[in-house]
C-alpha cells in the first residue's frame, strides 16, 4: 500500500489497502472459530479420557 503511495496510485493504494482490512477481518474470525472450537472438543472429549471411579 505505501508503495502504491509513494508511486502517487493513490485509487491502487486504496483497493490494496481495503482487500487487505478484509483479508485481516477473515482471518481473525477464523482464527477466533479454531481456537473457541477446539476448547469446547476438549471439554467435550475430555471425560472420555478420564478414568472413571
């Protein structure tokens, strides 16, 4: 994006610089979803593997 600045493609810039806030936002939710996930699997799973009394 600074790139595209400084070579004055300011609408470039600007293109570059919104893909980018969604790409971000895309990755932050799926990430977000992963770790939330996997947490409730291992309380789910996780009497399964204790040994029970």
């Amino acid at each position: 994006s600074r790139d595209r600045i400084i070579a004055k493609d300011f609408v470039g810039a600007s293109t570059y610089g919104r893909s980018a806030k969604i790409l971000n936002i895309i990755a932050l939710c799926v990430g977000l979803f992963v770790t939330i996930l996997s947490i409730v699997l291992v309380f789910l799973y996780l009497p399964l593997y204790l040994p029970q009394p």
